[in-house]
C-alpha cells in the first residue's frame, strides 16, 4: 500500500514540473541523464530553479586505465539573469568509477537564442572542476566541459549536439587520463 501511495504522489508531482530525462549517443559511447526539479516542493524557491540529478555514461574507452562506466549524482540551483535569456546555475556533482570518485564544482550557463524560426533554440555550457581536495580513490584531480546546441522540434522535445570532455588526474604513474572526447547526439524530454 505505501509504495502504490508514493508512486502515485511522485506521479503527481511530477505533472506539475519540469522534470527531464535525455539520451546522448555516438558511435561508442551511451550516456543517460534525469533531473528532477526540486523546487516545487518548497514554497520559498520557484519551480524550475533548483534540480537533482543522476547521470550514467558508458564510454568506450579502449584501453585499460579506466574503462569503467561513470556514475554520477547532482545538485544544481540557476536563475535567470537580469530577465534576459541567459539562466547562469551553480552546481556541485558527485560521480564515481572503480578507478576514482571525486566531487566537482560547477557553473552552467544556458543562453535561449532570438527566436528568428518556429523553432526555438538555445545553447549549453557546464564546467566543472575538482581538485586535489575534491578528489578521492586514486584520483588527484577531475576536469569537465560540455557545450550543446538544442532545438525543441516538439514541445518539450529537443534534439541535442554536443561535445563533451572529462579529464582525470590520477595520483599513481597513470598520471593525466581523458576519461572521455567526444561529439554526440541525443534528445532531451521535459514533462
């Protein structure tokens, strides 16, 4: 009874946010994400300005430093700047391979472009960034950016491209490792 009583209320809220889910691919790699919006269930924050998510890459790394996939979790909090279309976040991420786990922090930036078309567009940019501090394992450092383009083709449907880059320093002779380099595509559902 009490899991058909939280799944339902977890439905329910859901239907009032905006919650999202994406898939990114390339040839080699997968790599699946959700964000939950948090701040509709707290009176004192908007909707739509603080999330938590979860993220799983499975990149194929053909080699044998670090070929394990990367799991992550976050928590992000942005706001509009100055009512324009840029949307500036702050954030904060853990992930985790058998290898190293680390604990980045983050700014995002997403930028709405003049609606010029039907479609309405936008533009991505997350850096991250852990030192020696934030970094656990065998890890000595973590570095990631990411830039995206999205076009919503449907409403709260968007077509992503996007190039990512993850860089690991590990404190052993493996020394400075790319985890990941790579361009991809994928789509991105909010509901």
């Amino acid at each position: 009874m009490l899991k058909k009583i939280t799944l339902t209320a977890v439905s329910a809220a859901t239907a009032f946010a905006m919650n999202s889910a994406s898939i990114n691919i390339n040839n080699e790699d997968l790599e699946l994400s959700a964000n939950l919006d948090i701040g509709q269930f707290n009176e004192n924050v908007t909707p739509e300005t603080m999330f938590v998510g979860v993220r799983f890459l499975d990149a194929d790394n053909s080699n044998t430093i670090n070929n394990d996939a990367l799991y992550e979790l976050s928590f992000l909090m942005k706001k509009e700047m100055a009512e324009s279309a840029l949307n500036v976040g702050l954030s904060v991420k853990a992930n985790y391979t058998k290898d190293y786990a680390s604990l980045p922090l983050g700014i995002t930036f997403e930028y709405g472009l003049p609606s010029v078309t039907v479609v309405p567009m936008s533009l991505h940019a997350d850096v991250y960034y852990a030192p020696k501090v934030l970094a656990f394992k065998n890890a000595d450092k973590y570095f990631e950016y990411r830039v995206e383009y999205d076009a919503e083709v449907i409403e709260h449907g968007y077509v992503i491209v996007g190039y990512r880059h993850i860089t690991t320093d590990y404190n052993d002779v493996r020394g400075n490792f790319t985890y990941n380099a790579s361009a991809y595509i994928g789509f991105n559902f909010e509901f």
